[in-house]
C-alpha cells in the first residue's frame, strides 16, 4: 500500500506540473505508467483520468472571479459574450474530432515510442517559435479574432497526437496567428477549460467501469497532489514564459523523449 501511495504522488505531481505547461501530459503520465506503473493496468487507466480533475480544479479556482464576471457579463455585456462564444468556438474542433475519434485515438496513437518521438519533434517546435521573430499583433487573449479563435481550435486537434502538448499546440498556433507569448499562454488556459472538461467527462464515462472504493485513498492523495502542483503552475506559468520564453520547456521534452528511446531500446 505504501508503494502505491508514492505512486499515486508520482503520477499526480506529473499530471499537476505538465498539464498546462507545453510538454504533454498524457506523454509524461503514459511514460510513467510505463516505466513505473500500477500492478493493475486498468485502474492506472482510470487513475490517470481521475486526477486530471485535480488539475482542472486548480484551474477554475484561480480564474473564479473572471469566470463569475464572464458569466454575469454573458447577457448583457457583448465583450463578455464574444469571448465566451470564441472560447466555444476554438473548443469546437475538438469536440468534434474527439467524438469522432475517441477510439481510434487510444487503441492506436498512445504508443511509447510515437510519444518519444513527439516529445522531441515538439521541443524542436518550441525551439524554433522562440528562435522566430515574429511582430505579436494582440496582447490579449480576449481581443483576437473570431476566424483566429477558431483557427487556434484546429490547430489544437493536433495534440491529439499523445506527446504533442494541447497547451503547446494552442501557444504555437496563436503566436503564428499574431498572440504575443503572454496572451498566447493564457489562451491556452481559456481552452482548456472546456477542453479538459469535455475530455475529463467523457474518458471518466468511458472507463466507470474499473472504479472501487478501494483505491479510494489513492485516489484522493492523486487528486491532492494534482491539485497543489497545477496551481502552482499555472500561477507561474504566463510570468515565466513572458519573460525566458519556451526554451526550458522545449529541452525538457528532447530530454525526457530521449531518455524514453533509450530505456525502450534497451528494454526490448
């Protein structure tokens, strides 16, 4: 039992730091699990989605009083309207190509060897937008464009792709689009908030089944762990990126996708 519950802090430290932060989660978690996992494969499945929920918390909790505003405004401000209906907008895509694809996607793209692969072809993109210069038209993530918004959507159907980073495929397609870094990120967490929830929901439907109230500790020490690591993330996240820009996050992704390759090799 001990043994698990330092897994279940593992994973949910994981999950908690590289949710929001461009270098995959479902990347880290399925590597983890690979390397380190629970005895029993479905309730690590299962794990995995529950403490997500953690991070999403951590989320709403910091963005409350601007999610509240939004939600008083939607009626009778149009600045309010607009941004939440941009929000649905760029979330649009993926609820479309998830449902779609939702299986497809498990059975065949979560693969250790695809999420190596993407982890450093994904930091070679961070490298490279960083290595850009570009001339940011907006610095604000409520103030873009509605063909933008909606553009940044497909763009984060791409993340699919385990490995790829929803929060890294978001950030890349608004600061190509004109988003300045700041605002970018920000987007990022916007779209996360359905998008995380949407998935949240429906992987937590999908797999009700490989629930207990037996491991109902680890999953409360996940969730707790989730929680703390993601707000403190998310609470550091815009500054950082603001002022260093992306270069820690995309060598952090070529190492561990390399050290993935090697340990795969030589497990084989």
């Amino acid at each position: 039992m001990t043994l698990d519950i330092i897994k279940a802090i593992l994973l949910g430290i994981v999950e908690g730091l590289t949710e929001f932060v461009p270098v995959s989660s479902t990347g880290h978690l399925l590597l983890v699990q690979r390397f380190f996992g629970f005895a029993d494969e479905d309730f690590g499945k299962t794990f995995a989605v529950l403490i997500q929920f953690g991070a999403i918390l951590a989320l709403l909790s910091i963005y409350f009083v601007r999610l509240w505003k939004l939600a008083l405004g939607f009626f009778s401000d149009p600045a309010a309207r607009r941004f939440v209906l941009s929000v649905l907008l760029a979330f649009l895509p993926a609820a479309v190509v998830g449902a779609i694809a939702h299986d497809c996607i498990k059975s065949v793209l979560f693969n250790e060897w695809l999420i190596c692969f993407t982890l450093i072809a994904g930091g070679a993109v961070l490298l490279w937008i960083d290595m850009l210069d570009l001339k940011p038209r907006y610095d604000d993530a409520q103030k873009f464009t509605l063909p933008m918004y909606f553009m940044i959507g497909l763009v984060q159907c791409i993340s699919m792709i385990p490995g790829v980073s929803r929060s890294g495929a978001t950030i890349v397609g608004a600061m190509l689009l004109g988003a300045d870094r700041r605002s970018a990120a920000e987007f990022s967490f916007w779209l996360a908030m359905p998008t995380m929830a949407g998935a949240f929901a429906y992987d937590l439907y999908k797999s009700h089944g490989q629930m207990s109230s037996g491991n109902s500790i680890l999953i409360a020490v996940g969730f707790a762990v989730s929680f703390v690591s993601a707000w403190i993330v998310v609470k550091m996240f815009l500054g950082y990126v603001q002022r260093h820009g992306f270069a820690l996050f995309a060598w952090w992704r070529v190492l561990v996708g390399s050290l993935g390759l090697v340990a795969l090799v030589l497990g084989r």
